[in-house]
C-alpha cells in the first residue's frame, strides 16, 4: 500500500516513511490516523488519493486527522 501511495503521488517518492504510516493504520483497519505533518499527511490531496487507492484496493477509509481535530 504504502508504495501504491507513492507511485499515485500521494507521499513525494522522497519520503516513503510517510506512506508506510498511512499503509500501517490502513491495513490495520484504523478508523483514524492522527499527524502533525501537514507538508505530506494532513493535506486535502493525500487524502483524496489515499481514498482513492484504498478503494481500488478493497481497504476501507481512514479519516486522516490532526491531534487538535480531536478536540
């Protein structure tokens, strides 16, 4: 998944340790995934393509959040 995610260009190539955060919680079935990194994770685009991918992959849905959202 967290390959899928860069090759979608949803994570620059650059950083796949931020594809494999996402990949974890995804595959692990998290509802949530909590980040303060707004340059590559908390981003309206990330989180589109991660929708889109996980749906093409037959995962379900994360909401990608930051900790004050919880609030």
């Amino acid at each position: 998944m967290a390959t899928e995610y860069v090759r979608q260009m949803a994570i620059p190539e650059g950083y796949p340790e931020d594809a494999y955060h996402i990949a974890i919680a995804v595959v692990n079935d998290m509802d949530l995934l909590l980040s303060w990194n707004f340059r590559h994770i908390v981003r309206r685009r990330t989180k589109d393509v991660v929708r889109m991918v996980n749906t093409m992959n037959k995962f379900g849905e994360i909401e990608i959040i930051t900790p004050a959202e919880l609030l």
